[in-house]
C-alpha cells in the first residue's frame, strides 16, 4: 500500500475542515456554558438524560413537569422563590442549549471519524491521537452531569471544583484539536533557541493555569466582590490572615475568594509578563517570521485580555463584558497552542501523520 502525505490527497482537507469544525464548535459551547453560568442557569434542568433530554419539552404539561423539579431543589427555594414558567423558561433554553451542543458535538466528531476509518485515510499515529480526543470528549458529557449534581442537594450553585474541571477538560479537548490540526501541515522544523521552546511551551501551561484559576473565580463569583484594580481589599498584596484564614491552610487556593481572585491577577500578570518577554526574545534571536510573528500576535492578545479582565472587574462582571473576557480567553490558548506546536519539535517527513489512501485508488508507475 502506497502512502502519501496528508496534504496532497483530496481526503486531507475533509479531515482538516472537519477538526476545524469541530473546534469551532467547542468554542462556542464554551461561550455558552459560559452565559449559561452567567444567568444561573445550569441547574435548571434536573436529570441527565443523554438521548431522550435532546427533546425540550412539548407541551404545557411536560413545562410544568420540567419546572416542579426545578422547585424540588435548593437553588429555587433561597434564590428564586416565586419564579413564573416563562422566568424558568428563559433559563431552561440556556442550560438545554448547552446540552444539546455538547450532543451535536459528539455526533459531529463520531460519525465522520467512523467514515475516515471506514474509507481507511488515516494511519495509526493519526487514528490512536483522535481514539484518545473521542474519549475524552465522551468524558467531558459525564463531568458536565457530576458538576450540575454537585448543585442539586445541598449547594445553590455547582461545585468551583467540578466546574473549574469542566472548563479545563473542554479547553484541553479544544487544544488537542488545533495542536492535530496544526500537525497535519507540513512545516519544516522550527530553527529556534531551546529557551524560546521553553518558553513557548510555559505559555501554554500557565495560560491553561489561567483558565483553572478563572473558573474558580467564576464558580466563587470572585469576581462580584473586592471590585478594585489595581488594589485588591485596600492593598496590592492582601494581608495574610485574610488571604489564609481557611483551614487547612491549601483551602484557600480554591475556596477563599480573597486568595482566589488574587491568585488570577498575579498569573495574569505572570502570564502577560513572560508573553512580552517571549516576544522580545522571538525578536532579538531572530527566530524567523513564523515564531516572531506567532510570539507578537500572542503578546498583544494577552494585553488585550489582561485589559477585558480589569474592565469587568472594575463592572461587577456584566454579562456582555464577561463573555468577551472568555471569547479572548480562547483567542489567547489557541495563540498559546500554535506558538508551542510551532516550536516544538517535529519529526521527519517520513514520520509525519498522514492519510492513507485505500489500494483502489493508488496508481502503480
């Protein structure tokens, strides 16, 4: 059987397009579940059902039904006591939104993956890597349910601790996506210094530290109270008996809204810092166009953020501003992710992925 690489075939850019979709598709989702958390509406729907909860409900009586379980938990007895149907119904089509992107998404991967196998276009290296992202994916739909049932017994709101996983788990299936994406293209390998890989490569872990700490910002509603910038309770650095008040002492890294939202400002600037640090360094060690360029564009976004992150802030977290806090927040992982693929090392171009093409349509010379 002949092989050839993955950008000469037809095949190749159905599969190029079909991840792009895909990853255009968790980015949105990400959004949503991000107003759905907004607008407190992810515990409005109180079952997991992963077929028959594709359907709304049809009728009065089953809106009805949807809207006694609602009352049937803590959030509705302390924070929305005497809400109306059409009130539930505004927060229904949020949660219900989010839920049935999740399903699109994961009949949008399997179905074509399974004609790819089928039609015998993707080799073994390929096929392993997208296995792997399938499974996660079918992971993030059991996260999504032990997070929203973290809320509907004891708590008014999810988990921070299940929500931060699984804005994490969705962001790292969104990653390994663009990073597959990327490395189905033919690069030569990056000419540039081990430092600059480095640090290519700290980018992306702190910026997914990033997101973690802001969905614990989020799930605390951090970032409703100490409204200041760039003074945090009176201080640049809080006092430590209010930073460290909680026992034991390493929950208040993820309980502790104080600690919380003062560790997301100090990795914002960690993050903006060694970004522009990366940038000059890319420029000075003239890595090529690529890197420089790749290293400029990520720079400046996270500026951009760093700036949305105080504007909401300084505006109690409205809801426009919020989410384009987080549209950014992807803008910079997907930068992130490019400048680390980028620089990372690559393997010969015999080595690389590649689509296989079935012995029917191989010409023999």
């Amino acid at each position: 059987m002949t092989t050839l690489a993955l950008q000469r075939t037809p095949s190749s850019r159905a599969v190029r397009w079909w991840l792009l979709s895909i990853a255009a598709l968790i980015a949105i989702m990400v959004l949503v579940g991000g107003a759905t958390r907004l607008t407190e509406s992810g515990l409005s729907i109180v079952e997991w059902k992963p077929v028959s909860g594709a359907l709304p409900p049809l009728n009065a009586e089953q809106w009805n039904q949807a809207f006694d379980a609602y009352k049937a938990i803590p959030q509705y007895r302390e924070l929305n006591a005497g809400m109306e149907l059409s009130e539930f119904k505004t927060i229904f089509w949020w949660e219900w939104s989010h839920r049935l992107l999740g399903r699109l998404i994961g009949v949008a991967y399997l179905l074509p993956f399974l004609w790819f196998l089928w039609r015998g276009v993707v080799d073994a290296g390929l096929r392993r890597r997208l296995w792997l992202i399938f499974g996660f994916g079918a992971l993030q739909g059991a996260v999504g349910w032990w997070m929203v049932a973290s809320g509907l017994t004891l708590r008014v709101e999810v988990s921070q601790y299940r929500l931060a996983t699984h804005l994490v788990l969705a962001l790292l299936i969104y990653a390994a996506i663009v990073w597959t994406l990327r490395r189905l293209a033919d690069r030569p390998p990056s000419a540039a210094s081990p430092r600059l890989k480095i640090t290519g490569l700290a980018l992306l872990v702190l910026t997914f530290l990033q997101l973690y700490l802001g969905a614990l910002v989020a799930g605390l509603r951090a970032g409703r109270v100490y409204n200041t910038w760039p003074d945090i309770d009176g201080a640049l650095v809080p006092s430590a008996a209010r930073l460290w008040f909680e026992t034991p002492w390493w929950r208040n890294l993820f309980d502790n809204a104080l600690t919380v939202q003062f560790e997301h400002r100090m990795t914002a600037y960690a993050l903006l810092v060694l970004a522009v640090l990366h940038a000059f360094d890319a420029v000075r060690s003239r890595a090529g166009i690529a890197v420089i360029n790749g290293a400029l564009w990520l720079a400046a976004v996270v500026t951009v953020q760093a700036s949305l992150g105080i504007l909401t802030l300084l505006n109690q977290v409205p809801t426009m501003l919020a989410l384009a806090h987080q549209a950014v927040a992807i803008a910079v992982l997907t930068l992130a992710v490019f400048q680390a693929e980028r620089l990372a090392a690559r393997q010969p171009q015999s080595g690389q992925q590649k689509l296989v093409l079935p012995v029917a349509h191989v010409s023999l010379n």
